[in-house]
C-alpha cells in the first residue's frame, strides 16, 4: 500500500528568526492522523535566519540527525565546545540518558537550511554521543546512498563503497541520492517494515507515482521502492521499524 502526502498538507510556523514544516505533529502543529510513522518521530524542514539560533536547551532517548541543505549549522555542548555541520553533511547526535545544546546558524549573510529528523532509540538511556558523514551532494549521484543504519550492521556490516555510515541506536536505515533525467534506482524492502520517502527537492516518480519538492510517501507491505525520471531531485528514504 502506497500513499503519498503534498508538500503544502505539512504543519508549518514562523518565529520569525526560525521558518519550519513539519512532516509530523510538533510543537503548535498536532494532526493525530500524522504522529509519527514507526520508529520515525519527527522530520522538520527548517531555514534559520543569518546569526540566529536556539539557546540551550534539552534532549534525551532521541537519536537526532541534522541533513543540512545549505548554509551552515552549528551546535554548542554544555561544556562550551562548538560543532559545525557545513552543506552537503550529516550530523547524528544520540541524546541518549541526557543531553544539551544550543543550536545556531554561524554566519552573517545566509539562511542554514536543514532537515530536523527525530528518530525513537533501542535501547535508551545510553551515553550521548555523535558524529558525522558526507550526505548525497559529496557521494555520486544517480544512486541510493546508505547514510545510517543499526550500529551492529554499520560496524559489523560491509564497508559502504561510497562513504562511511552513521551507527544509530535504533532499528532504522535511510539511504538519500541525487537523480536527474534517466538515473534510477531500485530498494528492495521487506513488506514486514516501513518505508518513508521525503523528496527534498526536485521532482521524482516513486513506483510510478510523481511527487514534487516537499511530497512524501508512506509505504506499507511493499516489496520495493523504485525511483526514477527525476530533475534535479534530492531523495530521503526510510527503512523504518513497524
């Protein structure tokens, strides 16, 4: 079963220094139709103005990862140390029993433009910890990229061919590509999971059904996703604990 959801169906907000849509029910934005989709909690597209930021503030049993578009973000621990996360990468940071950040754009003259995502750990309470990787704009473009998986698997597992692989804690991969014109790729899926597809920006078919910038596709006992006839699209997809 397939269904695909409009950019312009997602929640949105305005504070001004911070412009937000939300794929899933957060903060001021609840639609009890959009609480999550399995272990898959929150997926926020959000733009922060020049010098703007949040100050800091708390998490805990959350693996977040930050997917920044353009621009730059930064974060600033408890012990005053600053982390940049440039355009085209991937930060994770795994809450775990307790975390604080500040969160802010460090330039002057630009928007930072990124993907929130909030994904349930197995196990919790763990210590935090972090890293980073290159996301799809550093990797060939016309295929899958795997970005995260289960830490046993990205460990354990075969080297990625392309760039490393974020471990989370959690039962989760997604993989994200760059396609245009008459790339394509094929992701097997097990029908016992669930697959969620957030096109970032361009335009893509997914199983033959065409989404545009913002479109999403939930994905229930399917066997596989197939992705192809894009323009200048940039993909997320979600194998998803059910």
């Amino acid at each position: 079963m397939l269904t695909v959801r409009k950019s312009c169906d997602r929640g949105h907000a305005d504070h001004g220094w911070l412009r937000s849509l939300h794929s899933f029910s957060f903060a001021g934005y609840r639609d009890p139709r959009y609480m999550g989709f399995g272990n898959l909690r929150v997926l926020n597209e959000d733009w922060i103005a020049p010098g703007a930021g949040l100050g800091q503030h708390g998490y805990r049993d959350l693996e977040i990862l930050s997917y920044v578009v353009s621009g730059e973000l930064a974060s600033r621990d408890c012990s005053g140390r600053v982390q940049s996360v440039p355009a085209g990468c991937v930060q994770r940071m795994g809450a775990g029993a307790g975390t604080t950040c500040a969160e802010f754009n460090p330039l002057p003259d630009r928007a930072a433009h990124y993907l929130q995502i909030w994904i349930d750990p197995a196990p919790r309470d763990r210590a935090p910890d972090g890293a980073q990787v290159p996301g799809p704009a550093r990797r060939p473009a016309g295929r899958l990229h795997l970005l995260a998986a289960p830490a046993h698997a990205a460990l354990d597992g075969p080297a990625e061919p392309s760039g490393p692989v974020l471990a989370v804690q959690a039962d989760v991969r997604l993989h994200a590509g760059l396609f245009d014109g008459p790339q394509a790729a094929e992701l097997p899926l097990d029908p016992a999971r669930k697959c969620y597809v957030h096109l970032l920006r361009g335009s893509l078919e997914a199983n033959g059904h065409p989404l545009a910038a913002g479109d999403a596709v939930f994905m229930l006992q399917e066997e596989c996703l197939r992705l192809g006839r894009g323009s200048a699209a940039e993909v997320l997809v979600f194998d998803l604990a059910a």
